[in-house]
C-alpha cells in the first residue's frame, strides 16, 4: 500500500488567472480577496511545506535580490536600474546592490549582498547585516528540515561547520562508521579495531533507535491517511482503531504487508499470532522485529523499500556519528568549528559568501534568499557575530520552527491572522518603497472547481485556475459577449514553460530493494507503458489546445528538449521488452490499449512477475515488489485534475492483468504533500 508516483510528462502551456478588477481609491480600504488552495498553516520563510504557505510568508518578506520581467538580476538595485522589457522601459529598484565576482586562478566565486540603509520590518525594527548572518546560518544548521537548498552549495568551510570536523577528521570517522556498519551488529569488538568499545555501541545502538523510527513512522503515515481501510484490513472500524496504540501497529502491519488479519486474528510474516479480540496486540518493537527479519538485517535495503519517508537510516546514523565523535578527536584540539569560513559581515549593512567553484545558478540561491528578522524568529541575547554565536544553539532550531504560525518580514503587507479558511493581509506602513495602494489582501482557500463562479458572485476578486477547456467555457458564459474576457470577469492567460508529471519514485517502485536493477526498470516501464496510452486522450479532453503532450521531463521550450526530428528520437514508452515498436499507425484507440497492456504483460514477466498463462493474470510479485501500488492525486476529492482520466484508464487495463492500482484523490490536498515529505 505504499504511495506511488509515477513519470509521465506533459507540457503545461496555459493557465488563467480570472479577476473582477474594483475600481480602487487613492488607499483602498475594500479588501482584494483573491482565491487560493488549501493552506497547511505553516507560513514560515524557513519551514513553509507547500507553494501556498510560501506564498503567504512572501507576502510579508523583502529579497536580497530584485529581478526584472526576464528573471534577470538587477545588480544596482538601490538606485535602481531601467531594463527594456517588449518595447518599454521600466525601472527597477529593490533592497539590495548585488555583487558576483569569479576568480579564476583561485577557483572561488564571491558573492556580496549590500543592503539599503532605509530599511525596516514591519514592527520597526531596522533591517541589518545582523539579520542576513542569521538567517543564513538557520538555513545551513545541521537540524534544518525546511525546503531551501543552500547547504548543497559548495560554500567555503561549509561541510566543516556543520559536522563540527575538519575535513580529514570528517574522512577519518566517515571511514569508520562505514567500517563499522560493513563488519556488522554482531561483531565482537577486539583491541585492533580502528573504534573503541563505546563508538561500536553507541553506533548500532543509535542506528537501530533510527530504524524503530521509521518503523513508527509507518504505524503513524497508515493512521493519518488509510483509517478508511481499517474495516478491510483488520476488522475494526477506524473508530476502534484509533481508540487502541495496540490496533494502529497491527493496521499498519497489515497494510505495509508485514502480516496479515483473519477473524481478528493477526498473523505476522514470521508466523507470531495475536487475538486482537483479546486485547493481544503487536508493540512496536514486534514490528521492528519483523522488518528486521524480513531483510536480514540489512537497514539500507529495508530502507530503500518500506521508509514511508524514504529515509536514509544507515545516512543519518553515519551524520550523527561523524556529528558526536568527530570534534572530539584529538586532531580538532577539544573544539569544534566555529563559524562557516565563506560567510562573513563586512559592515552593518555588507555581507559576502564564498563558494568554490562557479556554478551559474547558485546565485539565485545564495543572493536570492528572504531577510528573516533576527529579533523575532531568533533570540538576540544568543547573537554576538564577532564571538560565533548566531541567534540560536547551534544544531537546535526549535526557536526559529515554533515561528509558523505568524510571519513577520518587512514586506510589503502584514500578516494579520488565519481564520475561517482565511488569510488576512494589511499594508505595511514601513515598507521601504511605500505603504501599498490596496490597503487590506486576503488569500481565501477555494475550490479549484469555484474560483470562476466566485469571481462572478464577488465571493473573491481573482483566482487562478488552469487552462481546461471547461474552465474557459464557464469563463465565457459569464460575459455577454462569450469571450472569457468581457464586461464581468477579465482573464489573462499566461503560458506555464514547465510541466506537470505523474511521478514514480524509484526508491518504493522496485525490486529486491535495488531501484537501478534491470528488473526494478522493467516494473516502472511497465506502469509507464500503461500510463502513457492513456495521455492524449485525457489531456486533450482536458486541456483541448490548450496544453501539449511531451515525452521527456523538460520544458519543449528549452533547447535541450529532444524533439521528433533528433536521429534515433522514440515516442517515450513505444517498446516493449526486446525494443520492437508497440504501435502501429493504422491501429485504433482500442487496439493501442490492447498492445500497451501485452507490453506491460512482457515488462512485468522480465521484473520476475509470476503469470499464469491460464487465467492471463499474475499471481505473485517478486520480493520488494507488490501486485498492488498507491496513486496520490490532488483533485480535490472530486477527480479536477488533467490526470485522473490516464489514472483510471491504467487502472482498468491493469486490472485485466491481476495488477491493481489504487487512485487516492483526498479532498485535502495537503494529504499528497505530507505523503511526499
């Protein structure tokens, strides 16, 4: 039953953003009330899950960097620059002068971000240096768990600070913990091993407490998102379920294929039995047991296969090794490292960082992040720059992630609250360009299938919906003229040059653990070859012209894109097993489907499917692969999404061969996000 994602692409061309625009006085005081997606209450600049609570941090915080309508840098952003943009010129002016200098000989790249001198938050406080350092270093603490990518840069004596070791005293315990790990639990420590007593214990003992983790996260992903299925599995209702810790292991045991429930009996993979009727219940460590039995110990396959989070355990027990005993070695004299090399404040309102190397985009990370206020999301008795001390303990950022719930920057708007679905936005008076014309903004969640509707009862003033072909029919009966703009809702479609995908994670799509195998791809190309018979007909009848299938994960606009006319070019998932074209030009839509599903037949059989010949429908999966895999679809419950359509085609050709697919389309979207975490 674990989640399912899949790797079909189609190009995205068009989306429309609806609007009924008020006319608005010199400072408004009517509030723009614009539609949007289900928020996950977490509007943090550091630690925001979804686009939707980014956007609302947004709202309330200033960039380093000013780009113009190109995406262009502008470097001169406090006295501002004038770039030409389809004719006419227009000025751009931003929070910061930016600064990007390679030197070649040494091979380091600086990057300097000098701030205006005006600047305020929006409690008043002014906006310094100070506050470019800590938020920095919150974004490359060791214990940072939110979206941004900064530590994968290679920012001069980043690696050090963060594992607290020099770089040979990294290698040097690095090298043990995967000595360790190769010799085994029950290796019997002996003087001549490279590791004394304590580090062998306290190495199994932490990787086999990260191990019970994950299989606790599994018990806690089933609870949250397949309670529905409880009666099936197990026999109880999910009221039953959730009353009993005993009940949730054994429903989480029985739909991660760990054991199985008859008459209320659980019977686990190893043959232990529990009456649940009599209160006899699994623990936690009996589930431990059993996935440790069922992969022999072996923490790296389990982990490939059954993490609901896909966690690396062996990596992260490795981390906190190297974390522990590192910077007690005698070579780090009793100390660990104080501060990241690369970054430092020049002057109050200066600061640079230093990577090795060159990579073109990395400026748009390293210049392009918010300037978190210290005062409020760190703590200023804990910030002295000049003594290393940053705002917060190192490695414990529990002070900046209590922080979610209000956002505070020194943005254009306030956040003022989230109520009754709503986010509610008021002008900031210290923002540094001026206080907004439109003095009130609120983001109200809606429905994708109610924005346009919304828009022409006033519930909302715009929205963004994607560009179906009945989204622009019901647009257009709104006006009188039959145009999707007109004298009630104006529309502007704007071309989307990325895609949307079905996406198939590798690391739970496999078999035998081994996600790069032969027979792990032939298992993929199988749902692939399904899926893709499938995708010009839903799209079409989705999007009409709107949208254009593509047969690549990359943009048709980047000249990267493969196209048609490229020697040895195949439509993606057009062979089958032995590399013979699936399809003829002369076949119909029935027949496509047909030669789709004895393709997958022939990908599933090399994966080591058994299939009997009798029936045409197989019986068994190979080890680390299941008859049955989970779909997560954002349609809001009701099936709005492009996709669907392909989803439940495979679902039906699947179904013919013994293989099931499982649509789950929550009516809260946040299910998918949290599922993808």
């Amino acid at each position: 039953m674990k989640r399912t994602r899949s790797m079909l692409s189609l190009l995205l061309t068009l989306c429309m953003v609806v609007s009924v625009v008020p006319a608005f006085a010199e400072t408004s005081e009517t509030p723009l009330v614009v539609a949007y997606a289900q928020f996950s209450e977490k509007f943090s600049p550091f630690f925001g899950e979804t686009a939707y609570d980014m956007d609302v941090a947004d709202m309330t915080q200033i960039s380093l960097m000013t780009t113009d309508r190109m995406g262009g840098i502008v470097y001169n952003a406090i006295e501002g620059e004038t770039i030409p943009y389809n004719g006419t010129d227009y000025e751009y002016k931003g929070a910061a002068d930016l600064k990007v200098e390679y030197d070649e000989e040494a091979d380091v790249t600086t990057y300097t971000a000098k701030l205006r001198e005006d600047l305020k938050f929006s409690d008043g406080e002014p906006v310094t240096a100070d506050d470019v350092i800590f938020t920095y270093y919150a974004y490359l603490d060791p214990s940072y768990t939110g979206p941004t990518s900064l530590s994968s840069y290679p920012i001069i004596g980043l690696n050090d600070y963060r594992t607290q070791t020099t770089s040979d005293v990294y290698d040097k315990y690095a090298k043990i913990a995967d000595d360790m790990f190769a010799a085994g639990i029950d290796h019997e420590w002996a003087e001549t091993d490279a590791w004394t007593k304590e580090q062998q214990e306290a190495f199994w003992g932490d990787l086999t407490a990260n191990w019970k983790t994950d299989v606790k996260a599994i018990v806690d992903y089933v609870f949250a998102n397949y309670l529905s299925y409880a009666p099936d599995y197990t026999g109880y209702t999910g009221e039953e379920i959730q009353a009993s810790d005993g009940l949730k292991v054994a429903l989480g045991m029985a739909l991660w294929g760990f054991g199985k429930v008859e008459d209320k009996v659980l019977t686990t993979n190893s043959g232990k039995t529990f009456d649940l009727s009599k209160e006899e219940y699994p623990t936690l460590e009996t589930y431990y047991e059993e996935t440790y039995t069922a992969y022999d110990g072996n923490v790296v396959e389990y982990a490939s296969v059954e993490s609901p989070n896909s966690t690396d355990i062996f990596g992260v027990t490795k981390d906190a090794f190297i974390g522990e005993w590192g910077p007690k070695d005698e070579a780090m004299g009793g100390e660990g490292v104080p501060n990241v090399a690369g970054i430092k404040k020049l002057d109050e309102y200066t600061v640079e960082v230093k990577t090795n190397g060159y990579e073109a985009p990395a400026v748009y990370s390293i210049l392009g992040i918010s300037v978190a206020p210290l005062h409020y999301y760190g703590d200023e008795a804990q910030y002295d720059y000049e003594n290393n001390m940053f705002g917060f303990p190192f490695g414990d950022l529990s002070i900046v992630a209590e922080k979610t719930g209000h956002p505070i920057g020194a943005g254009a708007y306030k956040f003022v609250k989230y109520e009754n679905r709503i986010v509610y936005f008021e002008a900031n008076e210290n923002y540094y360009k001026g206080m907004p014309k439109t003095k009130y903004i609120q983001f109200k969640e809606t429905n994708t299938a109610e924005v346009a509707t919304g828009i022409q009862s006033g519930v909302v003033d715009a929205g963004e919906m994607s560009g179906s072909k009945a989204n622009f029919e019901t647009v257009a009966k709104m006006n009188s003229n039959g145009e999707i703009t007109g004298d009630v809702v104006t529309t502007s479609k704007v071309d989307n040059l990325g895609y949307g995908y079905i996406g198939l994670n590798a690391d739970t799509v496999n078999v035998g653990g081994e996600p790069a195998s032969e027979a792990s791809k032939n298992l993929r190309k199988a749902f692939g070859t399904v899926y893709a018979v499938y995708r010009a007909m839903a799209y079409d009848s989705y999007y009409g012209e709107a949208a254009s299938v593509i047969n690549y994960p990359i943009s048709n606009t980047s000249w990267a894109a493969p196209q048609s006319t490229d020697p040895d070019y195949k439509v993606a998932f057009s062979v089958d097993v032995d590399g013979n074209d699936i399809y003829t030009s002369e076949m119909n839509a029935e027949e496509r489907y047909d030669a789709a599903l004895q393709a997958a037949t022939g990908f599933l059989k090399a994966a080591g499917y058994t299939f009997d010949e009798a029936t045409g429908m197989f019986t068994a999966a190979p080890e680390g692969a299941k008859l049955a895999y989970e779909v997560i679809i954002p349609g809001d419950g009701t099936g709005d999404h492009p996709s669907f359509a392909v989803l439940t085609g495979a679902k039906g050709l699947l179904e013919k061969i013994g293989i099931t697919l499982n649509i789950n389309d929550p009516a809260d979207a946040n299910i998918l996000w949290e599922a993808l975490d």
